[in-house]
C-alpha cells in the first residue's frame, strides 16, 4: 500500500522524532530501544579537511537526516603530535559542532595508526610478517598486539582521551582501534611475539614435558628440553609444513593476544567514562582468524564491518551479480556478531564503489538502499556508512562517500541513503517489537576446530569455511533466523542445532551435545565431527568412535576424489552428486533407533549408508555423512528437520532474504532475476512490490 507510506514520509518531513536511543545491557548502560529500532550514521574525518568546511560538511550531513557520526580513529598523529604533547583543540571543535547540528559521537581509540614518532623511537612496536619484513611507517596496522612498549602509549592516549571525554554527554560511545587485525597476513612474527608466545605455552603447559606430550615432539625428533628453545612455527622457514600441535597452538594464542590488546583499552576507558556510553569495536568477517567471543566481557556488543561489492566475496547470483554482492555475506556476518552480546550494529556500509577491491564496479541502483533495509531486517540497532566525503588524496581517492569530489553534490550512493533514511523514519511509526523470544536455529562456533581443518584441509576441494558458509546459506532459505552459540542451548528457544565439522571434541562438548538431544533437541552433525581431541590428535580408537554413541552407528572410513570425478548418492528415489567428501557408516545390525536416510550409489561401498537419523531421549540426531556438489541433498533433509521441529519456513530461491523483524518482513532480493513473493493473506505491503526486482525491498505487516 504505497499510500500509506506516502502519507507517513510526509509525517516524517513535519515531525521528526527526536528520541534517544537507548536499552539496558549487562553493564547497566543504556543505548537502544525497541520503539526506536534503528540509527542511521556516517563516517567524517575533521582532520582531514580545511577546518572551515566542518560545520557546512556536518550541518550538510544532519540534514540529510544522519543522527550521528564517527570521529579519530586514525588521528593519533594529530592528537599527539609528539611524545607527551596533546592536541585535543581541533577535535573538542568537531565534537561541538556536531553536537550543534543534533548529531551524536562515537569516538575512536588511535590505536590502529601509531605516530611516526613512537616508530622511530621504538622500532620494536612494529610488527614483522613471515618474510622477516619488518612493517614500516606510511600505511596502518602496523603496530605489533605483543609489543608491551606499543600497548603502554597506547594506555596514555586513551586515559587522556578518556579523561577528557568520558563524561561528555555528546558522546554516544566509544569504538576501539579499527577493524583489529594484521590485513593482508594475519600472524605476527617480530621479537615481541615470540617472547609472548613462549611466555603464553610457558604458562598454558607449565614444563616442557607437557609440551613435548601434547605436541607430539618425538615425531621428526622435534623435541625441546626448554620453553626458550620454541619459535614461532613459520612455513617460510621450514622445509615441510609446520607441526600442527604448534601452529594451532600459535593460532590460538594470536587470537588471545588480539583479545588483550582490545580489553586494555577497553578496562582503561571503562576506569572513567560515563555509565551511558558504550564500548564497541568494528570487526572484520576474517573467519576463522578472528573469534570476538574472546571479548565478549569486555565489549558492551561487537559490531561489524561489510562491503557487499568488494570482488573478492565470490558471487554467482547472475549477471547482474558483482553489482549486488552477497547478501549470505552480509547475513552471516551480522548473524555472528549479534551472537557475541545479543545485539549488533554495522559500523562500515559502503554507500557506493569502493577503491580496494580486485576491480571495483559500481553497485546497481538501488543496491546501497537494499544493503542498509537488509541490516535493518537482521535486527541491527545501528547503520552506519562510510564515509561522508570522496577522498582527493591519500589511499582511498577513489572510494565514493555520500558527497562527491567537490564535497557539496549528492552522490548516487548518498541519494540512496537520503531515500532510505526517509523511508526508515516512516516505517518506525508502523514498528511493533516481538513481545515473545523468536525461536532460532543455532549454529555451533568452535573456531579452534575450523582452524585445525584449514591447516589440515585432507583435500584441497574441501573447505571446513565454506561448508559452514553453505549450511547457513540453506538455513537461510527457509527464511529462518540464526544464532551462533558456544554453549548448549535450550531446545525450546532452540529447537535445532547444527554441529558444522566440529573436528576437535572433547568428553565435555559431547555430553553437552547429548543432554541436548535428551531434552528434546535435534541435532545435526556434518562429516569430520569428532574425528580428534582438542590438542589437534587423533583419538586412540576406532574412527569417530568419540560420536559412535551420538550418531548410533561406526564411521568406517572417509573418501575423496579427483576433482573431475563426481559420484552419486541416493536418497528417497532421487540422486545427487558428491566428490570431495564422504563418510561410510556402518549401522549396528540390532539398532531400532538408527534410520537410513541415503545411501551411496556406487563405488565400492555402493549401498552402504550415507546420512543416518539416530532418535535419543525426547530428540534426534541427524548425521549428514557427505559434502555433496549442490548442496541439495543437504537443503532437503534440513528441510525435513525444520517441519517436524515445528519451525515456521518459507522456501526461498538462492539469493532471496526474508526476515522478520517485529510485525514486519522485510525481503531482499540479491539475484539477477524478478521474484514473485508469497505473502499472506491479510498482510499490507507497505514499502515495495510483490513482484520483487533486483537490488529491490519489499516490506509487508503482519
């Protein structure tokens, strides 16, 4: 009903709503509400412009209808331009003249672009990559997580931030470096982190005996008889592949370091500021490098970053496809980040092209305006775009803003959020939230197994990151919304759990596991679960016998073949395709509780089971023993799962999203193709058509 929208952005125009977003965590700081269910930002650089254009850029930016906006996290250069010496004048300006066009300020720790000052003094702050290149001065991320010198000026610069702005009313919250991580290679290797890392296995095994065991050093005689002796596993200078013990372990403790660096500045900031601003960071989807639960204590929520049209996300959603960018990208992202602390937000949007990517095509019209209602349909509280003006220097010259190179004309991005700003003013007014818990399916998150899989991938054709990323792909389908969890659910809020090749199990993991099952849950588990313990070895019995209980069968053995080579697999009179992966299951002849749900068709095990159901207590157990070549045969049983967990789902075509979001479902549409849409009887469309376009929204109440 287009009139009723009509007649709401004409409200919008005359009354704005001024309210403050707000919501209680667990910190007892308030920063949302459901009657205000989103907040739309943009990115401005003050330093980075001719002081005389910031009140018309920021005035600029309020009138288009921006409700705050981002500000330092790379002006460490300028707000201590040298050792000791602060600059918070040109800042305090920004922060009041925004607060005199009504916009709100997250403001940012430097940390991410240390000053030339600190690099040359200690050269020991910058990181070295596997080359043994050490990172000069010039670009960004430079700066070593391990390097005590490093993290030392940055607690000065944030305690002085902290003091200055901690109990400003105008600012909304506080974002923590940029993106924390290494870019383009995602270990560090300087003196600094190999001290750590001895240090961390020094405490982590507390004698060397325990290592050696742990690691399995008696193989290619790698033993050690002191900590001191241990370096940093490194493939460049190694004539084979690095001891897997170790590199996990290595992995592991990046990610820990990752962790401190993030909760210093976190646990210096929460010392002074005010109780009603909160602490975010801006994350990379880097799986499976990255694990923001390691901060999920010290980060009020986390937030993300996305750029849909990036060229390097692979893409196969027609012609119209590097145009629109993956919205299972963008889905997944934000799904995994709201996991962390309930809530999430997107903290960079592209509002147009970009400069980085392998080539960097122009989104489709419309696409910018789908990326934003997207978010907004996966619950974010917030939306935020970068950035506000195109760059005339530096590195990112050709990454379009919201303003074009004169700084005063609309860009065709911007003329989109413009739009969409209007358009989520109005839907507000319409906006009912969930009075009851949505029930979900969940997705098991062990990032230590995924990191085992991709050192020891078995087959190159085989990726444990992209049959995640393929699982929830078919959840999505069925317009289900997702959490990922690392602790057991309740089978009630969570009716189905999806185990993703949980390679590394412990007794633990498995009870937990089964106690779900027992109290009425369904579980799924896909090929490579439980094949060893969580030091990375193989268990010492039969294959996948640590899960014989849970499945109710035996894994013989698993099978791969050539990339040219496809085999088949039948299921309910229908074939499919695999050749990358296969488990053989062996049943218990005397089981009544195992059902086969596929068998293998050909090769030398033909007839012998693939996917099995084994019914415990008050739940079942789904065992998916392939990785098929389509995926189908997967979607199909998830699909059977789904209606008899009483899951409410709507069969969408791959690159349509639908969620809901309160009395409202939202459906996108990422494909090169129109979409007729099935909407119920009843419903009134309020933004949109039922005939669903590419790069379009359409927008229904329940």
């Amino acid at each position: 009903m287009k009139n009723l929208l009509s007649f709401l952005l004409l409200l919008v125009v005359f009354s704005c709503s001024t309210e403050t977003a707000v919501t209680k965590k667990k910190t007892n700081t308030i920063f949302f509400t459901e009657a205000n269910p989103i907040t739309l930002g943009c990115y401005y650089y003050p330093e980075q412009w001719p002081e005389e254009e910031w009140d018309r850029d920021l005035k600029n930016l309020s009138s288009l209808g921006f409700e705050f906006t981002h500000f330092g996290e790379f002006a460490w250069a300028l707000l201590e331009p040298e050792e000791g010496k602060f600059n918070f004048e040109w800042l305090d300006k920004a922060i009041d003249l925004a607060a005199k066009n009504h916009l709100k300020v997250i403001l940012c720790t430097p940390s991410a672009a240390p000053p030339v000052w600190l690099a040359q003094k200690y050269p020991e702050i910058l990181m070295q990559n596997e080359d043994g290149k050490t990172m000069q001065h010039g670009s960004r991320q430079q700066g070593s997580w391990s390097s005590k010198i490093y993290r030392k000026y940055i607690q000065k610069i944030v305690n002085e931030l902290a003091k200055r702005y901690g109990n400003d009313q105008r600012i909304w919250g506080w974002q923590l470096d940029n993106e924390p991580s290494h870019y383009g290679f995602p270990y560090d290797y300087n003196a600094a982190a190999q001290e750590a890392f001895v240090y961390w296995l020094n405490t982590k095994y507390q004698n060397i005996d325990s290592l050696n065991m742990r690691w399995r050093n008696n193989f290619w005689s790698q033993r050690y008889n002191d900590f001191s002796q241990i370096r940093i596993p490194n493939a460049k200078e190694l004539v084979q592949p690095a001891n897997p013990h170790a590199l996990l372990d290595f992995q592991e403790f990046t990610n820990q370091q990752r962790g401190a660096f993030l909760r210093e500045q976190a646990n210096t900031l929460r010392q002074t500021i005010s109780s009603t601003q909160f602490i975010t960071t801006n994350y990379m989807m880097q799986m499976p490098h990255t694990d923001p639960w390691v901060n999920k204590e010290d980060l009020d929520f986390a937030s993300y970053t996305n750029y849909p049209v990036n060229s390097y996300s692979e893409v196969e959603n027609g012609e119209l496809g590097f145009r629109l960018g993956s919205g299972r990208d963008l889905a997944l992202t934000h799904d995994f980040y709201q996991s962390v602390n309930g809530l999430t937000g997107i903290m960079e949007l592209q509002p147009g092209q970009v400069n980085w990517g392998h080539y960097n095509a122009q989104p489709l019209p419309g696409a910018v305006r789908m990326w934003a209602w997207h978010t907004f349909a996966l619950g974010a509280k917030f939306i935020c775009t970068y950035r506000y003006r195109q760059p005339l220097s530096g590195n990112e010259q050709y990454h379009q803003g919201i303003m074009q190179t004169d700084g005063v004309t609309i860009s065709r991005g911007g003329n989109e959020y413009v739009q969409t700003i209007k358009e989520m003013n109005a839907i507000k007014k319409l906006y009912k939230a969930d009075t009851a818990p949505q029930k979900k399916v969940a997705i098991w998150w062990d990032q230590r197994s995924l990191l085992d899989m991709c050192n020891f991938p078995h087959n190159k054709n085989w990726s444990a990151v992209n049959e995640l990323y393929r699982y929830y792909e078919s959840i999505k389908s069925f317009a289900l919304p997702v959490d990922f969890i690392n602790t057991p659910p309740d089978p009630k809020l969570y009716p189905v759990l999806l185990i993703p090749s949980i390679q590394l199990v412990n007794d633990a993991m498995i009870t937990q596991w089964k106690n779900y099952v027992n109290a009425g849950g369904t579980l799924i588990i896909t090929p490579r679960s439980g094949q060893k313990n969580r030091d990375g070895h193989l268990w010492k019995m039969k294959n996948q016998e640590k899960i014989k209980e849970l499945i109710g069968a035996s894994v013989l053995f698993n099978d791969h073949l050539p990339a040219a080579k496809k085999a088949q697999v039948k299921m309910q009179n229908n074939i499919y395709e695999w050749n990358s992966w296969c488990e053989i299951i062996d049943l218990e002849k005397d089981s009544a509780s195992v059902k086969i749900l596929a068998t293998y068709a050909d090769q030398f095990y033909k007839g012998k089971a693939a996917c099995i159901s084994n019914f415990i207590g008050k739940g079942k157990v789904i065992y998916i023993g392939l990785s098929s070549v389509s995926g189908d045969i997967e979607k199909e049983i998830l699909k059977d799962i789904f209606i008899n967990s009483n899951l409410k789902i709507t069969e969408l075509p791959k690159y349509i999203y639908q969620e809901k979001r309160g009395n409202l479902t939202i459906a996108v549409n990422y494909s090169s193709n129109d979409f007729e849409l099935k909407i119920p009887e009843g419903s009134t469309i309020v933004l949109g058509e039922q005939n669903l376009k590419p790069g379009e929204v359409t927008i229904w109440m329940n």
